[in-house]
C-alpha cells in the first residue's frame, strides 16, 4: 500500500502487447484464517498480514529477444543512478543549480566538514517545509521543488546530498521502506518495497542520518517512521544495507515539593528531554504552550500554575527543559493524623498498554528509553513517614529493560528515584506474558502511597 502522495520509482516501459504474451495462473487458496486485530507497538499491519509477494524477472519476447529486469542490488544501483527521478536529480546539475547557488554563500571555506554539515540541515530544515509525504523520488526538478519551499521527504534529502556533494563530503541516498510500510526485503532487489529516501553521511564509524524536514529535530535523529531496521544505500560501486540504529530517547523529571499539614503541595517539577523525547515536548509546546497545564489540570482539577519556564527551545542540539512552578491543594487523603499521598505525580508509566491476555504479533518499540522520575519531598511540620515503597529492581527478560526503584528518607525530607529502562525493542509474542508482566510491575509500583503520621 502507497503512503499519501507517493508514487513509486519508474523504470522500463514496455508497450501492452498482451496479444503476444503467454499466461499462466497459479491459484492459492487459505482457508479458517483468523480476523486481524491491531495490537499496541505493531510496526506495520503489512507485516503482520499473510501475503505472497511476486516479482518479474523476465519477458522473453516472440521474436527471441528477452527484456531482463533488475537481478541483482548493483544492477539496481545502476539503474537507479540513471533514474530521472531519483539519480539524475542528484548528478544532473541543472536539477539542483538554484539550490546550492543559494546555500553556497553561507558555506565558509574555513570551515570544518562538521559544520558544513550542520550548516546546510539547519538551513532547509529553517527554509523549507515537508508537505508530510514520504518518497524516494521526485516528479519535479529539485530546484522546482526549493522555489515552492515545500517539498516531499525524498526531495528534502536529496537538496542535503547535492550540496555535500559539491562540498565533496561523502554522502549517498539511502532508501528505507517506513515502519508503516512494512520491513525491508534485504535478500531480493525488490525496488517497489521503499517509500522514504534519507541522506547517509559517511563518516567512518560515526556515520550520520540527515533527515531534513522539521527545524525541531536534531541531525542524525531520522523521523521515527524510517527507523526500520536497515536501509538501502545507493552507491553505485558498493550497494550495501546498513543497520539504522536509534538514538536512545531520555527524559529526567526532578519534583522538589513541599507538602503542608493541609495536603497541599508547592513546588517545581523540573523536566529535561533529550532526543526523541527533546522533540516531542518541543512538539507539545509549539502547538499549545498550555498543552502541559492541561495535562496536569486533567489529574490534579485544583492545581495553580505560577509560572512555566522554558529552555533551549530553538536550541535543538541541546536538551530541552521546562519547569513547571505550581500549587497543587487536595493532593492528599487525610484521616485521623494520618496522610495518604501518591509520590509519583506524573508518569508515561501509570498506565499498561498491553491488556489483551494474548497475542500474535511482535512488540515493536520505535527507540531505545531511559527515562527517570526523581521526588524530594519535604514533609509537613509535625509528620513523619510511617509507611514508603519498598525498594526494588525489575529486570524485563534478563537484558531487555529494567526498573530501579529507591526510596529513603533523609531528615525531614522523603527521596524517591524510579529508572525505567527499555533497551531491546522487538519482542516476540512468546515473550509477550514477560513484557505485560514488566509494565504491570511498574504501573504497580509506581501507584504505591507513602504514609505519613502525625507525632
């Protein structure tokens, strides 16, 4: 199935002579096939669907001759170095004069391959605007596409590797099938199967993922929908698929709170975001700044914000930060001297997402996480905690994730620290009771109350 407004790459066109071709039908049958039903953290529903997959491979004509079609990786990098829409938009120079023409100028000879690099993404990624299609090719003329300052995923990438390519950086097209598209056939050169074209950098063991298209996401962080396994690389000389590794995501919430007698708590929840995770808050915040004020109004109905304060927002390359100052009153159970109050205020946690009780397809997380949430709780005048979580460790299958969870008190002050790592992301549907039973360890955990009495 094509994504929106892609069209796949061209090559031969034979006139339709169906008078002069021979046919043959195989017919395949499947029968008591159950109803498919989408699961959470499914990659794509063609992988999941049974489907046989046919490519030509030859026309022997009437008249002896035979037309061959692409047989091997390297013959589809020749053919595809030679395409129209995907080759010769990147080797023609009439194709793409006007876009280096523009980016030249801020290109200082002094310096470093780095930051030419750098210089050039943050350019189209500032300049231009995807049109939110994903494609290998393009229909137009590179420098069509930069006059209308808007342009298909291909085509964004494709305006990256021209102009390293005058700067004689080494850099080639890398073509990936999405995760929505399905995962990629590495074995047979089946052209039809990529939907997206990014621009590899190679840079020896440091090679790099340019992905043009937002000025919120950082080089060498592709959009999450090409983070599938492998990708392609067009070089003519040595075609080769290399494995697309995904930044590790991370965020840090540090709560300092001060509870009063009266189960009001006042403080800061002090929030830093990194990489995919830097992105989606940045995301958050460019479409509603009060985005996170209503999130926590959603749990806490009598919360009074002070003030929201933001950093390195236009600062990609950096972590993203916010701190949250605010009042939360009524955030506790009182009862005869005695405080209930739930220590975690806010988690991607609380909730399992897996509760079906089986199931048939592979979990398919999009990126590595590590996310930690750390409490400093100073306690109300007169109290002391009767009652905190258990220190604890959860391992989700020996190495594919894990939960350190550590409580203490010091003073008057309770400290709670959670880390919740995810480090393996395909988990097989044998392994799914594991996975279930992790995420309701943790949910579990995480809803656990101190107790706290009065002297």
């Amino acid at each position: 199935m094509l994504s929106k407004g892609q069209r796949k790459i061209r090559t031969k066109n034979f006139p339709d002579r169906r008078d002069l071709i021979q046919f043959a039908v195989n017919k395949y049958y499947a029968d008591s096939i159950p109803a498919f039903r989408a699961e959470p953290l499914m990659c794509s529903h063609n992988d999941a669907v049974s489907q046989i997959i046919f490519q030509l491979n030859k026309i022997n004509r009437p008249d002896g001759n035979t037309d061959n079609f692409l047989s091997d990786w390297k013959e589809v990098a020749k053919e595809l170095n030679k395409n129209k829409y995907l080759g010769q938009q990147i080797t023609k120079e009439e194709n793409y004069e006007d876009v280096w023409e523009e980016i030249k100028p801020l290109i200082d000879k002094k310096s470093t391959e780095d930051q030419k690099i750098q210089i050039i993404y943050n350019y189209l990624c500032n300049h231009l605007n995807w049109n939110e299609e994903y494609s290998e090719s393009s229909d137009e003329t590179l420098n069509d596409a930069f006059k209308k300052k808007t342009a298909n995923s291909g085509e964004l990438n494709m305006m990256m590797l021209v102009c390293l390519k005058e700067l004689d950086i080494k850099s080639y097209p890398m073509l990936i099938s999405t995760r929505s598209n399905g995962k990629p056939f590495t074995a047979n050169p089946m052209i039809n199967q990529f939907s997206n074209l990014v621009c590899y950098i190679d840079r020896g063991e440091k090679s790099i993922l340019a992905d043009v298209g937002s000025n919120l996401r950082p080089l060498g962080m592709p959009r999450v929908e090409s983070l599938n396994e492998q990708g392609w690389i067009l070089d003519v000389l040595k075609p080769r698929w290399v494995p697309i590794v995904a930044p590790t995501s991370s965020k840090l919430i540090i709560t300092n709170i001060k509870l009063d007698a009266e189960g009001t708590l006042k403080g800061a929840i002090n929030g830093t975001y990194r990489s995919y995770s830097g992105v989606n808050e940045r995301q958050k915040d460019a479409e509603d700044k009060d985005k996170i004020k209503k999130e926590l109004a959603i749990i806490y109905p009598d919360i009074k914000f002070d003030s929201v304060v933001r950093s390195n927002f236009k600062n990609i390359d950096e972590p993203y930060k916010r701190n949250v100052y605010c009042e939360i009153p009524n955030a506790t159970i009182t009862a005869n001297n005695i405080i209930y109050l739930k220590p975690t205020l806010k988690t991607d946690y609380d909730e399992n997402p897996f509760k079906l009780p089986t199931r048939s397809f592979p979990i398919e997380f999009e990126y590595p996480i590590r996310d930690q949430y750390i409490l400093n709780l100073t306690l109300p005048e007169g109290y002391v905690v009767e009652e905190k979580p258990t220190s604890v460790v959860f391992n989700l299958l020996k190495t594919g994730g894990s939960l350190k969870y550590v409580s203490a008190v010091n003073g008057n002050i309770l400290q709670l620290s959670v880390k919740i790592d995810i480090n393996q992301l395909v988990y097989q549907p044998e392994d799914y009771a594991s996975v279930k039973e992790f995420f309701n360890q943790v949910s579990n955990k995480l809803a656990e109350q101190i107790v706290l009495k009065k002297l």
